[in-house]
C-alpha cells in the first residue's frame, strides 16, 4: 500500500517554515508497513492543489495533506477539497461545540469567522482536533482516501497517533517493513562502500541497503519487507552482522540513534560524566546534547564564553594565553576544555573556539577556522578544522566535529 503526502502553504515554498510535518508523518507511516511514495509541497493556490491531488491519486491508496485549514482568507484547503469532490458544505454541530467551548474557556469572544471553521465538505467524515478549531477531515473518494489535517505540528502529531494510524491500520492488510540501521563514524561514504561491496553484492533483491551520509558520520540502513517479522528480522540480521564483524572499528551503535545519543549510551554504561565549553558554537553542542531524556545522567552542564572575561572567569583561561594567542588558537581551547573538566567536575569535557563567520576572519584565521579540544584524566587532545564561510553550516560542522573527538576519545581509552 503506498501514501503519499501533501503539505500546503507558501510558507513553506518560500523558506519561512521548515516542513517537519511530512518527515515525521512519512516514519510513523513507515512503521506500520506503509510505504511512501512521494511528498510534494503546493502553494496557496487551488488549481495547484487540485493538481497535486489528481498526480497523488494516480501513485497512492492513501493521500495525507496538512496545511491551509485556518480560518483566514488565506487558507483555502476545505475549499479547493470541496471543490475537487463536488460537494456542497454543512457546518458540523459537534465540531460548533468544541469551538465555542474552546473561546469560553480562554474568555474570548467569538465571531462569525471562528464559527466558519465548523463548516466541512458535505461528503467527509469529521475527526475532532482535540488541540485546536480545526477539524481533521477524512473522504473516502473515487476508490481513495483523502486526509485533510492541520499543519500545526502538535495537532497534526495528535490527530495522527489517536485517530489517523488506528483507522488507516483498520482499512488496509499492511504488510511489516523491517529496518536495520547501523551508526557509522570517521568513514567516508565511498570508502564504506569500497569495505563492504562484497556483502553489499551478496544480499538477496529484497533486501535494500541505503547509505546515508551526515557530517562526519553515516548511517547504513537494511530494508525488508514481508509478511513474516521474526523471519525478516533474522534474515537481515545475518547480513548486519556481517557488515558489523567488517567494519568494527567504525560502528558506533547497532540502531538508529543519533551520533551525541550514542555517546551518552557509551558513558551512562561507564558512568562517566561529560561537561561542554563553548564559545563559536553558542550552545548548539549541549542543545543536542539535552534534547535526549536521560542526558543527565552524563551531562553535567556547560558555559558559553563569548568574552575573554568569560573565559578567564569561569573556565580558568589565562589571561596571558588569551593575548598571546587570541580565542581561536589551540593553547586557549585546551585550557579552555581543562577548565571545564576542573570547575564542572567531570570525568570528560569537549571546548570549541572558532569564527563562525561570516565575518571576523584574519589572514591567518580565515573564517571557517575552529579549534575543538577533548580533555580527561589522561590528557587533552585537539584538533583545528577548517570549513566554509557559512555560519549556520559552521556551527554545525563543528558540534559534528566535536562529537566525533569525543567518541574517539572514549573509545581509545576504554578500560
């Protein structure tokens, strides 16, 4: 059974909005054997909406569309969708109710325009939207079903794991799709390939292997699917053993997990603790760090020392090393990460210091340069890097870099 996904919005064509809905849509549909078949993002405009919907009908059992449900001119979607249906419209008493209900409990008063969030196609199944004005509305038309949803993320997500999963579940015999990811580090993407071509040449037509590359790291995912998960499991899990045994000394963890995740399992398992000083990248390393539950187990906290006074105040950095050698320089990221080590108290620490850009860069620190040091019991370790002249790539380059140097760290010292 195959999906595909519309999201609607010129928000989102003109990159004042990034869609998250449809990655997260496309993995919960993928979880429960439905694969899909193309996403595609239209504008606020019904002949390009009518479109999107008669090629998605053509590819897919199953179309899923978010966005342009509010009550303003702007958002035509129930519109065009009846439009495209040939249906009239009638306003939903139950959908009145939980309006109404929703503007008496934040005292607020009510006009003819929220009232019109009650009128659907006359032709859907009304799903209530727990967390909003919006309706979900659900057609069972020329042998498809449309789903229309909000596009705010939290009402969508709701309405998908309470009402859309279940009844999608309900309509089709699904077959179950297997993955197996393996989280690979310090390897190029061709150079794994070159590793592994034997095994990859070796697997059987149904089982796919897909190379996904990020900085500094790639993800190697099997994929099957059947009617047998236990059967499908074992069978990809030979395979995944044998990429394995290959290439041990770059795997980081059997499963999808993200690179900073792995790290944390790593040293929750050795109860060591790790601390972050940061001065280029503004956060970004202990905000990846943090959005794991659990990570205080092993993250104690961190700094971000912009300032000279910051960097001499709580981390310790000499003042004498900062005017010899400036910021960005290997003798301040070392103290700088020693620092952290001493005043948070933590088995591990990692320091970066660097020109994110796009300005402040000297002849002989351009911008893109970053030092990134790791320090613990046995010493500190660093490393400069340099990368391009954008600084939102930068920022990520180098929380990348770092949490690389951090697991070499680790792995090197393992007891």
């Amino acid at each position: 059974m195959l999906a595909e996904i519309i999201t609607i919005g010129d928000e989102i064509l003109i990159g004042q909005i990034v869609d998250t809905n449809s990655a997260w849509m496309a993995k919960q549909l993928n979880l429960i054997g439905m694969k899909v078949k193309q996403i595609t993002s239209v504008s606020d405009d019904a002949d390009h909406i009518i479109e999107a919907l008669e090629q998605a009908e053509k590819r897919a059992d199953i179309i899923l569309i978010t966005g342009g449900l509010g009550p303003t001119k702007d958002d035509i979607t129930k519109v065009t969708l009846a439009k495209y249906f040939h249906m009239g419209f009638r306003r939903d008493a139950e959908t009145l109710q939980h309006v109404t209900e929703i503007f008496e409990r934040l005292n607020r008063p009510m006009i003819d325009l929220n009232r019109k969030q009650a009128d659907v196609p006359d032709g859907c199944t009304v799903i209530k939207n727990k967390n909003g004005t919006a309706p979900c509305m659900w057609f069972e038309e020329h042998g498809k079903i449309f789903v229309s949803m909000p596009g705010v993320p939290f009402e969508m997500m709701y309405l998908m794991d309470d009402e859309i999963i279940p009844r999608i579940k309900k309509a089709f015999k699904l077959p179950v799709i297997y993955h197996k990811t393996i989280l690979t580090s310090n390897i190029g993407e061709s150079f794994l390939a070159v590793e592994i071509e034997e095994i990859e040449a070796a697997l059987p037509a149904h089982i796919k292997l897909a190379y996904l590359p990020r900085l500094g790291q790639v993800r190697l995912r099997l994929s099957t699917s059947g009617t047998d998960e236990a059967l499908l499991q074992q069978e990809v899990e030979i395979y995944a053993q044998q990429i394995i045994t290959k290439i041990k000394k770059y795997v980081v963890a059997e499963e999808d997990i993200a690179l900073e995740k792995a790290i944390l399992n790593f040293m929750e398992a050795r109860k060591l603790t790790l601390s972050t000083a940061e001065s280029c990248t503004g956060g970004y390393i202990a905000h990846l760090i943090t959005q794991h539950p659990g990570c205080s187990s092993v993250y104690e906290g961190g700094a971000v020392t912009y300032s000279y006074e910051l960097k001499m105040s709580i981390l310790g950095v000499q003042q004498e090393t900062l005017a010899k050698y400036g910021a960005v320089s290997e003798e301040t990221v070392k103290e700088m990460a020693l620092g952290a080590i001493k005043h948070f108290k933590t088995d591990y620490a990692v320091a970066v210091s660097g020109i994110a850009g796009p300005d402040g860069g000297l002849p002989d620190k351009p911008v893109g340069t970053v030092w990134i040091a790791v320090a613990h019991a046995k010493g500190v370790v660093s490393k400069v890097f340099s990368f391009g002249n954008k600084r939102a790539q930068n920022i990520e380059r180098s929380a990348s870099a770092a949490l690389s140097m951090i697991l070499n760290e680790l792995q090197q010292h393992e007891d």
